[in-house]
C-alpha cells in the first residue's frame, strides 16, 4: 500500500476570465509539477472527494454523501465531458465499507459529475479515464449542511478501506477554499430559480450558456465595490491550509458552519472535499504534508492553494 493526496482548489473560470499572463503562469506551473508527480506515481486507483454545482445532484433528493459506480461528465466550463473510469465492484465495496462504519452514503449507478469533480481530474492526469477512479460526492453548495465532523468521519472510514488493498492510491480533494461565486440559495428564491435547483437536470445549451456568462460577469467585478459576494479571505485560507499541514485534524469538528459562510464565503464549505481527503490519509498513519501553492485570485472567485501528502 502507497498514498500520495493532492488537494487543489478548481475554478470554472480559468481560461475564460483570467487574472495576468504572470499569474496564469504561476498556476501553470505549480499544476504542471503536480501531473508530474501523479505520473511518476502511477496511481492504481483514484479516489476523489469533489462538491456538486447543480449539475448532477439537486434537491429533488440532496444527500449529504454519494459514491459513483458509474458517472459522467456534463462538461461544463471547458471541461471533458464523458464517462469516467469506475471500477464498479471496488466501489461497491467501498460504499458498503463505508455504510457498515456506521455512516450513510448514497450510491449512484448514474451519476452526471461537473467542473468540481473534473477539473482537477483532468488537471492531474490529462484524462477523466487514465486511470480508474471513484469519485464521492460531497454536498458543499446547497444547505443545509451536516457537521464537519461528519465529514471527517467519512474520510477515516475511506482510510481504512484504502489501508486494506494492496494499490497505490492517489487521493484528490477538489475544492474552496474560500469563494462565493453567484450560486443561488432555495430559500427566498422566485420560482423559476427554486425550480431550477429542485430539478434543473441537462439544462439546454442556452441554459448552460447563460449559467456561464453570469458567472464570468460576477468574476470581473468580484472583489471590487460593485460585488456582493464575500470576499475572498487569503488569512482563513492559509490557517485552513496550516492546520491541515501541521496534522490539527480534531479542530475540525469544532468548525462553524454559519461562521465559515460569513468569514470566507458560502461557498468556502468546498473544503470539505479536503477534510475529507485529509482523514482519509491520517487513517493510514502519520503523514507528512507541504503548501505547494496558494494566492487570492478574484477573476476566478477564488482562493487558490495546492496542497500535497504522503505517509510519512
């Protein structure tokens, strides 16, 4: 048994509202180094924690956690689009691993995965089917939310699944950190948006499109006066990061999900899909953690850090 993790931040906007040549550069670069890894790594198996955007999971039935035996990508925001490659029988393994933890999971046969799960995917292998992965859906967008400590729980119970095969396993966690691009809430909503986000499954091109262009319009004004979305908190974002780094896991069941929507943003709760990443290795020992990168970028609605791990 080996495992790497990698956690990234993903941005629907990356290529489609940029920040400077020299910051795109910086990415580039600290993305690049990462796909080397993964590829001098060889991973048998992938295991991603990813949030949902509205594409695949509304709340016509919201779980808080869904393992794919199946899914594709709805290719939005210049992704791939296309199945991924699910080796079924380990993921139904691991789901009832995960149910016999004293968990609930939800499981898919057909789930529809978006940029949150396929960005990073893509970004570290080149490909949603280079190599096989199960991906895990965490609700991250759409309230109300379970405790944090959940999340961690489900984590070390991945852990100690991954701890029992034989495989090298690289595992991803897609998302945050802090952020609050113009997703819309249920509550108060006109009924034309509820019923979107009740049932908005394979919306028409046009829908997609227009989806895309508000999104690119709230990231040229995000961060300036004309915003009302949060801004992005680069100092919760580096003590989120260092608290990872430096093995404090139980603080997170003391996290505040009210307070980390007000701090850094609602949509900040996409670090879950770190949380998640993170027990899941400290289930298999120590480990030995470092921040590869990490800047406030307000043309992608993002605070965007990579982080890397391994067994110590």
């Amino acid at each position: 048994m080996s495992i790497k993790l990698k956690c990234l931040s993903h941005t629907p906007l990356r290529g489609l509202n940029d920040p400077g040549a020299d910051v795109v550069k910086e990415v580039d670069d600290v993305l690049a180094r990462s796909r080397a890894e993964v590829e001098a790594f060889d991973p048998e198996l992938i295991i991603v924690f990813a949030p949902d955007h509205y594409n695949g999971l509304f709340y016509d039935l919201m779980p808080p956690f869904v393992i794919a035996t199946a899914a594709d990508s709805v290719g939005d925001y210049q992704t791939m689009s296309g199945p991924l490659s699910i080796p079924r029988d380990t993921a139904l393994d691991l789901a009832r691993h995960i149910l016999d933890s004293d968990l609930d999971i939800a499981i898919s046969h057909r789930l529809q995965v978006d940029h949150g799960c396929t960005q990073t995917l893509e970004e570290m292998t080149g490909s949603l089917t280079r190599y096989p992965v199960i991906p895990i859906i965490i609700n991250s967008v759409a309230p109300p939310f379970g405790p944090y400590r959940r999340v961690r729980k489900l984590g070390e119970a991945v852990g100690r699944f991954l701890a029992k095969l034989d495989k090298r396993v690289l595992i991803l966690g897609t998302g945050g950190l802090s952020h609050e691009p113009p997703v819309p809430l249920l509550n108060g909503a006109p009924d034309e948006i509820a019923n979107f986000l009740i049932a908005g499954r394979n919306p028409t091109p046009e829908a997609r499109a227009a989806r895309q262009a508000r999104t690119i319009a709230a990231g040229k004004i995000y961060g300036t006066p004309e915003s009302a979305q949060t801004p992005l908190n680069a100092e919760w974002d580096q003590a989120f990061m260092d608290l990872l780094i430096e093995r404090r896991l139980d603080e997170i069941d003391d996290f505040k999900i009210d307070e980390i929507s007000k701090a850094a943003g609602r949509s900040t709760h996409e670090i879950r899909t770190w949380v998640a990443a993170f027990a899941a290795l400290a289930a298999t020992g120590p480990y030995s953690a470092r921040k590869d990168y990490y800047r406030a970028i307000n043309e992608w609605i993002a605070g965007y850090g990579v982080i890397s791990a391994e067994q110590a």
